[in-house]
C-alpha cells in the first residue's frame, strides 16, 4: 500500500490548506495546518481518507483518531471538532474526501445482493482499516485531476467503486443505511434536517420523533446512539458555531446574534458559548480574526 499512497500523495499535493476542490464532483482534498474554526463545524456525510498525518473527531463524548491506514466515514450531519496533526517527519496533514449522495449510495445498493438488516444504537460515525482495493479506487478517481476530458465519463464509475469497497468492508452498513428508507438512521437523519434548517426555532422532541415515525423514547435512544447528543445539544451545538462564524465575518455584535440564532438570553448564549470554545464571544471573534483566519461566513459543509 505505500506504493498507492506515495502517488496519491503526489496528487493531492496542490491542495491548500481548506476544501480544496479537484474539479470531480463531490471529491475535494486538503493540506496543512487547518484554522481551527474551519475544525469545529457541523461535518456533512463522507468518506475521508488519510494521506500523511493524523487526524482525531471528537462528536459529543466520542472521539476517533485515524491515520493513513485507515478512513473515516460520517453518515449524518455531525457538529465535531478535528484536529490534525503532520507526520512523525514533519510532512503537512494531507486528505481526500468523497461526499456521500444517498441516491447514488441507493442506486449502487440496487445492484447489489440485499444485505442483512442494519445494526441499532450504533454511531454515524467511525474509523476502520483501509484496504489495497479501496487505495487503488481512490487512485483510478484522482488520476482524472489530470485528465479533466475523461471526468464525465469515468468519474461516475470509480466513485461507484470506491463506495462498493466501503459497502464491503466493516462501516458497509452505515452507507446502506442512509440510502434505505425506514432505518433508524435514515429516520434520525429526517430529524438532523430539520434541526438544520430550523436551528434557531423553538425545539419540541414529540415533533421530531413524529418526523421519524419512532416513539419518544425510541427516538432518544436512536438519536444520542447516532450523533452521541441529545437532541437538545445537537441544537445547541449548531446554534454555536453558527453564531462563531457570525461573529468572525463581522455580522453583527454578541447579542444580536444571540438573538438571531434563537437565544432568548445573551446571557446564556455567552456563556454557554465560552463553555464551547474557552472564551467568551467577543474575545473568541477578536482572537481568531488576530490570526488571520478570519473571512466569510463560514461554509459548515463539506469540511474535511
């Protein structure tokens, strides 16, 4: 396998050190030491592989560490810290990253024979070894960087092959699960959503467990199983670094972006924020725009 790194290696080493995108759809990489407000974000559903370095994810209470022999596969929506670490030498953190799209996960999955149903109570997301079969699906797809004209045709094809090989190694079951209507993380992915889209309105936990056709309890359980956070502190979580980008791009001061975000106390949302990120709002901003990292609103998906 060093072989098959050491190429990929050298093909992803024009990324800079945010999402940089390779011009085939859904594959993007990144390199060096990454500002640490592009690390705290809400995480969108990939398959991230390590190059050279480390990296760890940490999601409520759980935290994963994976290296170049090993791959990363979140299959929900997760507010997460990262932290990336160069090489024993010293050689800057590098990465790949495939988005996932259930319905192309789905259309693979109807080719394929029906598998046993999928597992409950279990993360969106984890670590497992890679292997020489997805390395060398990984390598057919960054090969096209530098034959653009064969994208079209031949992209569509290696991404089916790289999520084949996922589906047939030990995380398999968390990609058929979110092409598969009525599993517990399909439905718990219904709720994430909306939480989502409507992080700044009023939470009821009856609702959303009535979007996911499961009981309260049920959905409970499902819910901290997936994401390892209530759905209390899944909104939270979003609220906050919704509200760090804010601050950083300069939209407004602490309290109207309290309010913005669905505080009902700026008192609460300061220190609820220093409690998440070790300073209070004001002083989080200032510090980070001192590094300067600061620039537009920041994009919580496709983080890698």
């Amino acid at each position: 396998m060093d072989t098959q790194l050491q190429e990929l290696r050298k093909l992803a080493s024009r990324a800079e050190n945010r999402r940089t995108e390779t011009g085939i759809p859904r594959v993007a990489m990144v390199q060096g030491e990454i500002p640490e407000h592009r690390l705290a974000a809400v995480y969108d559903p990939m398959v991230n592989l390590i190059l050279t370095g480390s990296k760890t994810m940490t999601v409520g209470d759980r935290t994963f560490r994976y290296d170049p022999a090993t791959y990363f596969v979140m299959s929900v929506d997760l507010p997460a810290v990262g932290s990336v670490y160069p090489s024993d030498d010293g050689d800057p953190y590098l990465a790949i990253s495939l988005t996932l799209e259930p319905v192309i996960v789905a259309n693979l999955l109807a080719d394929l024979p029906k598998p046993a149903g999928g597992e409950l109570y279990s993360p969106g997301f984890s670590v497992a070894p890679v292997t020489p079969e997805l390395l060398d699906a990984w390598l057919r797809m960054l090969r096209l960087m530098e034959r653009p004209n064969e994208v079209p045709a031949l992209a569509p094809a290696y991404e089916r092959e790289i999520l084949f090989r996922v589906l047939q190694g030990p995380l398999g079951w968390m990609l058929r699960d979110i092409a598969t209507p009525d599993t517990a993380l399909s439905r718990i992915g219904i709720a994430i959503q909306w939480i989502r889209q409507n992080f700044a309105k009023p939470l009821r936990v009856e609702t959303l467990a009535e979007m996911a056709a499961l009981s309260v309890s049920a959905f409970h359980r499902h819910f901290k199983a997936v994401t390892a956070l209530s759905p209390l502190q899944y909104q939270k979580h979003v609220r906050l670094l919704h509200a760090r980008s804010l601050l950083i791009a300069g939209e407004g001061n602490a309290t109207s972006i309290a309010f913005g975000v669905g505080y009902e106390s700026p008192t609460q949302f300061s220190r609820e924020y220093a409690r998440q990120f070790g300073l209070p709002p004001s002083r989080d901003a200032a510090r980070l725009r001192e590094r300067n990292i600061a620039g537009p609103i920041i994009d919580f998906h496709h983080l890698d």
